[in-house]
C-alpha cells in the first residue's frame, strides 16, 4: 500500500469544552496518512493521476476553520469523514493535536485510523 503523507497542518479553530476555550480560536495542529496507488502517477508524471495533497490541505483546513467541535475526537471523524469521501482515499490515519491544552504536556489529542467501508 502507498501512503501519502501530510505533516503538522497548522489551522486556528474554536475547540474545547470550557467557555475561555471557545473565545478564541486556538492552534490545531494535524497529521494525516492516506493511502493510495501512486503507479499510475509516477509512470505519467501529472499531477491529476494522483492525490493532489494541497487540495486535500485547503479542504481540511476550510473544514476545521468552520467547526466549533467541542471535542478533537469529533473534529478528527469529521477530517477523516471529508478525506475518504471527496478524496476516494480507502483508508486514512488522522492526528490532531492541541499544543499547550494541559500546562505540562507539548499537546495532547487524538489519532483514528479509518476505512471507506467505514465512513
């Protein structure tokens, strides 16, 4: 299986349960793995022939800028939802982040790994 990979996708959204959280949008951070057949894009060398990563980028981002989930975990099935059905993708892995969410910690969030026969 090929993978195409999209590393600390950096987006500011309103996420979290407490009312100082929902104020001010805070940093998100995002990973995400999609698996893919990239053969037929290295034999031709188009961009069409393969996932196109900054539409997948743009798509994510326009998404999470809108949403005011309370929960990463709602937030990262929603990223995984748009990725398998606009992107025709089987599978993704998803990882989103809140940097600075618990003082002692880098970040915190949560990884899904999700299938189209899933979504």
């Amino acid at each position: 299986m090929d993978k195409i990979f999209l590393n600390d996708l950096k987006v500011n959204a309103i996420i979290g349960i407490w009312e100082w959280e929902r104020r001010l949008p805070q940093n998100i951070h995002i990973d995400l793995e999609m698996a893919t057949d990239i053969r037929r894009a290295a034999e031709s060398d188009a961009i069409e022939d393969t996932l196109d990563y900054k539409k997948v980028a743009k798509r994510v981002e326009s998404f999470v800028i809108k949403s005011e989930f309370k929960l990463v975990e709602t937030l990262a099935e929603g990223i995984a939802g748009i990725v398998l059905t606009e992107f025709d993708v089987p599978w993704v892995k998803v990882r989103v982040r809140k940097p600075g969410a618990i003082r002692s910690s880098r970040d915190v969030g949560v990884e899904i790994e999700r299938s189209r026969a899933e979504a």
